[in-house]
C-alpha cells in the first residue's frame, strides 16, 4: 500500500512542477463543464489533444496514460498567496481514479481518523457517471492509510466494499419530502465510528435548504455496515411528516441550531483532553451561525446528555446555546492543531473559504482570515481538514461545483497567523 502511495506521488509531483504541458484547446475543454448542471463529465479528449497534451508529443508518451495525467486536472483551480492546490482527490482526474470505482463524481470530503491506522473520508451525492445511467447515490464512504499529507492525499478504495455506495440510511430521493440524506461530520469515539447525516427535505432555493432532521450513525465493523442511534435525532420545526420517513421524535427548541454539525475532541495525551466530544452546530442551508454542545465520550452521541455552550457556562437546554462562531457559517470543520496549540475552524463564507483559532473550543475565535477568496475560486464550498497535520501547513479538501469533485489544498499557516 505504502509504495502504491509513493509511486501516485511521484506522478503528482510530476504533474505539478508543469512537465505535462495542456494546448489551450485541451484546457479550455477541460474548464468548461459544469458539473451543478451535469454531474456526469462527458468530454474524452482526441488522439490529437493527447498528443498535444503529452510531455513528448509523441503517441507513445500519450497512450495507456490516466486521463488525469493527458492535460489540465478537471477543474483544478489557480490559488495564491498563503494556500496552493496539490491535486483532484476524487474523480477520473484523480491520481486514484475513483471513477473506477463507481465514484465520477461527487462533493464534501469529511475526514478523520478511524484509530486503527486508516483515514476515512465521507462524501455527499455521488455519481458513478455510466454509460445511460448517472449512478446517482446520495453519499458515499472511502478509506485510507495515508498517514502523510504533505505530498498529498492519497485514497485507497471504498470501506463498504468493492464498489462506491450508500452507507447511510437509503434516501427517498423524493423532492418536497426527502431528497437525499446527506453527511455532515464524523468521528471515531471508543472504538466506534460516527457519521453525522442530514435528510434533506427539500434544496429550495441555492443555499437555503430545509432538512427533516439530523442524526448520528454508528459503525462497530471499521465502518463497513452503519445503524442510526435513535437518541441522536434533532428534528426540524419544518420537517414534511411523511409517513414514509423514520419515526423520529418530535422537534425540540433548539432542535434547528444543529441540523449540520462538525465534530471534534482533543488529540489524547495533550493538555486540552478532557473526555468530551464536541459538536459544532449549524443550522440547515448556508447563513447560519454556529453554536456549540459536548457530549462525554461515555454517552456519545446522546443529545439528551449533551451540555450547550450558552455563552457564560454549560447547560443542559438546547435553545440556550448562544453563538461561538459569527457571521455566515457554512460546511464547518473544526480539529485541534497540535502545531499551533489552538483549535481551528474552516468554513466557508461570503468571501471565500476562512480559518480562525481559539484557545478553547468554546472561544473567543480570532478574526477571519481568508485562505481561498471568492476572486479565485468564486464556487468553493466544503472545506474539510485532513485529521493528520505533519508540519507547519494546513491539508485539506474542498470542492466547487465547477469540477464537482474534491481539490487538496495546502495552507502555510505561518502565512495566516
């Protein structure tokens, strides 16, 4: 597995100091799907586009490459200033090629550690992209032992199987009662592994999506099968009460303020382990601000045994949690940097893709500072930190709907700081 790692990297590497060269004709090809419209990229390049595109010009330095490596990335974008883009994590252009797999293409990417030596990384709607049939699957799971960012991030497979799959609750995939179910967060908690999900109810209009609740799966076989705990529900005030949804509990105040999550605890064997899992909430669509509960491992994900930040101490009422992070909080990440000895947080916003730090999860956080401005990428959404940081830089993955597939990036956080 490991030498599979190091040989992918060395064709990334290749990829990114310019010795494949695209003509503008393969580029402006590649830039110009839109994936918001059909997730399913259909442009195959010609023999003479690859001959154009390959370092040599040569037939030979063109055929039985991956079509990753024939010319620009699809929709890999042009960032400046204190992050770069290393590479696709997902899709034909890939290093991986996860559309051999069944995953074309897809968004989000949420990351952690499983404990037991792998990384495992959550997707949102996901298109397998086959000949008739877009392959559509409302969320999909992949693994890896890629312990080491800093030259990329490398995926091995999918952890349900041999193919790419739902591995949450099988939507209904009806508009106007349940249109996918979506995940927002995971986390390994004794052994365990946790998914955090979302049931759409509807998209309405872009950014203002309505859920019907959220909830919490558990997986105790490395994350291959996944069963919802039934004292993780948060309903929504305006969940539809379709008989054909689960019979989740009634909504209660608060409810609404945790439709979307991101989860974190402090790495063991630092000053900040204190035993609780914190879940970072967010109401559903893209305006919200985000509050902030704990839940002792030992009763993890239990919401009746969580405590909310309500802006002095802890609490046990959930409409009393107040705002830790302001303004227009979207898609959020938060993770303990050992580097720095603070906690981050990644989201995205109005200007683009932003980090603060905070020397408690509660706060005060720092200011916003931008990592990807809307002048550079203007549809980045999804950022998700890579749950192992080697050195001074910041890995992780985000998407835009341009590609609809996820982006690595690095961020050099003496640059931000």
């Amino acid at each position: 597995m490991k030498n599979t790692f190091s040989a992918r990297r060395s064709l990334a590497a290749t990829l990114s100091t310019g010795t494949i060269l695209a003509t503008a004709s393969v580029v402006t090809a590649l830039s110009t799907g839109h994936a918001a419209a059909d997730p399913c990229w259909t442009y195959t390049p010609t023999m003479s586009d690859g001959l154009a595109a390959s370092s040599t010009g040569s037939l030979a330095g063109s055929l039985g490459q991956p079509q990753w490596l024939t010319g620009k990335p699809e929709g890999m974008p042009k960032v400046t200033g204190n992050t770069e883009a290393l590479h696709m994590l997902t899709g034909r252009f890939g290093p991986d090629r996860t559309d051999k797999t069944g995953l074309s293409s897809t968004d989000l990417g949420i990351m952690w550690d499983s404990g037991d030596g792998r990384v495992l990384a959550a997707f949102g709607d996901s298109f397998r992209c086959g000949a008739g049939n877009n392959g559509w699957h409302s969320n999909a799971l992949y693994e890896t032992d890629d312990m080491d960012p800093s030259n990329g991030i490398y995926l091995t497979g999918p952890a349900t199987g041999s193919r790419s799959e739902e591995f949450l609750p099988a939507s209904l995939k009806i508009d106007g009662v349940e249109k996918t179910i979506i995940p927002t967060a995971g986390i390994e908690v004794n052994g365990a592994q946790y998914v955090d999900f979302m049931s759409v109810r509807d998209w309405g209009r872009p950014g203002q999506w309505r859920t019907n609740y959220a909830a919490t799966a558990k997986s105790t076989d490395g994350g291959k099968t996944f069963s919802v705990i039934r004292d993780s529900y948060r309903s929504s005030s305006v969940a539809s009460g379709d008989s054909r949804l689960p019979d989740f509990p009634a909504h209660s105040p608060g409810a609404d303020n945790f439709q979307m999550t991101a989860f974190a605890k402090p790495p063991q064997d630092t000053a900040a382990e204190d035993g609780y899992v914190y879940v970072y909430g967010t109401p559903s669509g893209r305006s919200g601000q985000a509050r902030l509960a704990r839940i002792s491992e030992a009763e993890f994900p239990n919401f009746s045994s969580a405590e909310f930040w309500d802006g002095q101490g802890w609490t046990t009422r959930m409409d009393a949690a107040k705002t830790v992070l302001d303004g227009r909080v979207s898609e959020l990440s938060v993770q303990y940097n050992k580097h720095l000895g603070k906690w981050l947080a990644l989201y995205e916003t109005t200007q683009g893709m932003v980090l603060r730090q905070a020397d408690r999860p509660e706060g005060p956080w720092s200011s916003e500072k931008t990592l990807i401005s809307r002048a550079q990428v203007p549809d980045i959404y999804g950022g998700f930190m890579y749950p192992h940081q080697t050195d001074g830089n910041l890995y992780w993955v985000a998407t835009s709907w341009n590609s609809y597939n996820a982006v690595v990036y690095k961020t050099d956080l003496a640059k931000v700081f």
